[in-house]
C-alpha cells in the first residue's frame, strides 16, 4: 500500500503492472506464438495509465499499440513511445500531417482522408505513407463497406504516395453466445481481402479480432489480434474461455467518517435508504465524479479487507453522491475510521471483478473501468522512483506526488 498523502481523501487505483504482463502471456498463450498483438491502449489504457502499459508491453513483444484518437497517438510519442501506434477511430479532422510527422499509422475508411493523407504524404516528402483499411462488415460504425471497397482501394492505388499496409475489421457480437454474425462478418472480411489480392493489393497486416474473437475464434486471428480488456483482466462476456486472466487494477479509499443511527434515520439525498434497525453507517470519500457510478447506490457492495475476524463485504446504502458514498458497516466488529475500503480488487472469493461492479451497476466492465476518472490517482506498487516517474510521464503527477 502506498504512503497516503492525506487522510482526508485517500482514494487510489493501483495497477499491478505484473499481473498486466502476465495477462499478456495467459492471452498470447491462448492464441498461440504466430499470431502478433497489438495492445488496445485506448481510453488511458482502459484506465490503466496509457503510458505506463505502453512502457510495459513495448518491452514485452508487441506488434504494436492501438489508440482512438490522434491525441493519444501523440501523447505517446511525447512521452518517448517509439513502437507502432495505430489510430483506430478514424476521427483525423485537419491532423493528418500531424498523423505523418508523428510516424502514427490510420485506420481509414473514407476517401476525403485517403486524400488528405496522400496530400499531407506528398507534402512531407513521403513516397508509401502506410494506412490500413478498415472494412465495414456489419458494425455499421466506421470503414468503408463492401459495396465500395474495389473503388476505396482504386483510389487509395492511385497515389503513390500512399500504401496500403493492412486491412482490418471489427466486430459487433463476438461476445455474444451465437457467433452467427461473428461468422457472416469474419465472412465478408474475407471476400473483401481476397478482392484486394485480386487487385493487386497486398496489405501485410491483416486483423479482425478483439479480445472475444482472438480468445474463442482462431479463424478471425489472421495476422494481429486487437486485446483491450483481456490484458487488463476482464473478459467481455460469460461466453469467452478465461485463458487465465486475473484483473490488474484494485481501487481503494478509506472510511473517513462513523455514526451510530437510530432505526429510522434516512441517509443520503432523496433518503432512498432509511435505516430499519440501530445502525453503525461510514462515509467513504469517493463518488460519481471519480467514476463510482451513481446506479450503484443501493446496490453495490464493497469489502473491508483489515475488519476483525477477517475480510467481510458490506453494502452501499442510500445515493453515492458527487464526492462521497455511505455503506452499512453494522454487522462488523471494530470498525474504525482510516480502515481500509476496496471498490474494486481484492482476492479469491472476496473480490469485487470489473465484472461484478458492472453488474451492479448495469453497465459493462469497460465503462466500469475507463469510469475511474482523473480525479483518482494511479499507483504502481513495486516500481522504484525512477521507473515510476518514467512509467507515468505526464499522464498522472499525482502518482509521484504521493510517495
Ligand atoms: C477497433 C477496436 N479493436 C479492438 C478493440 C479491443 O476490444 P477488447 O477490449 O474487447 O479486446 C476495440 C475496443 O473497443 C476497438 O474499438
């Protein structure tokens, strides 16, 4: 547990860069030593602290790291990131030329920014500024569809300054337990990549899958599976096999104030808990502005991991406000103000998973995750100070600040 530098909010993530590199390998085990990995490091690596895990997995044999948007690309860079990046959510507005000069590689789905790229590549001197096309096969998001795809690729063939370098796709349903649609998407990919053989292109990288499809579809592995939630732990449904992924990230605070409440006593706003017994109720500094969802009021359970006669989960009572929640600590002996409190971690059958909390919370473990906000401080346990400056950046200062 890392030194505290306040006792009046001490709320903090801390990320088991370890168990990231585990999950890594149980994943890269899974998929077998062919196949490369790009880790999906998008969204502050899915909370995680996009430059630490960028650190991480640079050094652990990635084919490179996926971002959403050219700023995150470009954080990167900052920081020293030298391994590929690839930008997957094709938001470019004027940056193109930023997307060149910072040697990030597009996603691109749409002729205006085939164009823009070929312009912004002739202008920087660049003869094969490599993309990778993305193909719309059923996610209805992003990409070009089959329908146009002969024409995307003549138009991406008539500049020279231009290359395709990969054809990509990605999927709607692979998590969910009927893998018809996976199938009819992964066939449509199919019939687009040997239309571009047909015409000559021969784009080198080839990828379709997520976590879901990598973990239970060898035939959607192609050249590089994308892995966002696997590395951090969670697996996106019941229906994907566990290849021994265990979550990375535990979030913590501490109680920081009791009261002993007669039966009867509403707690919070809108008194959608009232106390039906003599109650003991403990205020946790953290709520919805540091990603505790407010849908998790009277919902959600945390652990104490330190109470008397070992770790015992209590529930969230009345609405988590902005700041701050309650939770009912009535049945547990001792309890003190400064204990110890998990929102998320913990072990074995006392532990809340990503999972769980979303559950609760009726949403899905990558919002749970990417929720946590700014506000919460990330910690690396285990790295030295000199690693820990260098693993952060500039993404999180208060992280240094804190030992
Ligand atoms: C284009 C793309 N590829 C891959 C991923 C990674 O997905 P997952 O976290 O399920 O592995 C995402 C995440 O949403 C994505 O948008």
């Amino acid at each position: 547990m890392i030194a505290l530098p306040t006792p009046i909010r001490p709320t903090v993530a801390e990320v088991d860069l370890r168990q990231l590199a585990a999950n890594l390998r149980c994943v890269r085990q899974a998929i077998g030593s062919r196949v490369g990995m790009l880790a999906v490091i998008k969204a502050d690596a899915y909370g995680h602290g996009a430059i630490a895990v960028a650190r991480l997995v640079e050094g652990l044999g990635v084919w490179g790291l996926g971002v959403a948007t050219v700023e995150e690309g470009v954080q990167l860079r900052e920081a020293g990131v030298r391994t590929r990046v690839l930008v997957m959510g094709a938001s470019f507005g004027r940056d193109h030329a930023e997307v060149i000069g910072r040697e990030l590689i597009p996603m691109v789905g749409d002729p205006g920014d085939v164009e823009a790229f070929a312009v912004a590549a002739r202008a920087a001197g660049r003869t094969r500024f490599g993309v990778h096309v993305k193909v719309d096969t059923g996610m209805s998001r992003l990409g070009v569809g089959e329908g146009r795809f002969d024409a995307f690729l003549r138009r991406c063939a008539e500049h020279p300054s231009i290359r395709v370098d990969g054809l990509a796709t990605h999927f709607a349903c692979a998590e969910e337990q009927d893998l018809s649609a996976t199938a009819a998407q992964l066939a449509t990919f199919v019939r687009c990549l040997e239309r571009a053989r047909a015409m000559g292109a021969d784009p080198q990288t080839i990828h379709a899958a997520n976590t879901a499809a990598a973990l239970r579809l060898p035939a959607a592995r192609f050249d590089l599976v994308r892995i966002g939630l696997g590395l951090y732990g969670a697996l996106p449904s019941a229906h994907v096999p566990d290849p021994g992924v265990r979550p990375a990230l535990s979030w913590t605070t501490r109680i920081n104030a009791l009261r002993d409440l007669p039966a009867g006593t509403p707690v919070s706003y809108g008194a959608t808990f009232v106390t039906t017994r003599p109650s003991r109720i403990a205020t946790l500094p953290v709520g919805y502005a540091d990603g505790y969802a407010r849908r998790l009021s009277n919902r959600a359970e945390v652990l104490l991991p330190g109470a008397a006669g070992g770790p015992r989960r209590v529930p969230v009572v009345g609405r988590v406000c902005m700041d701050l929640c309650m939770i009912d600590v009535t049945e547990v002996e001792g309890v003190a103000v400064g204990d110890a409190a998990v929102l998320l971690g913990g072990k074995g059958k006392l532990s809340v998973a990503p999972e769980q909390l979303a559950a609760w919370g009726e949403t899905i473990s990558y919002e749970v995750l990417t929720s946590i906000s700014k506000r919460v401080p990330r910690a690396y346990p285990g790295l030295a100070d000199a690693e820990l400056r260098q693993a952060t950046g500039q993404a999180h200062p208060a992280v240094v600040a804190l030992r």
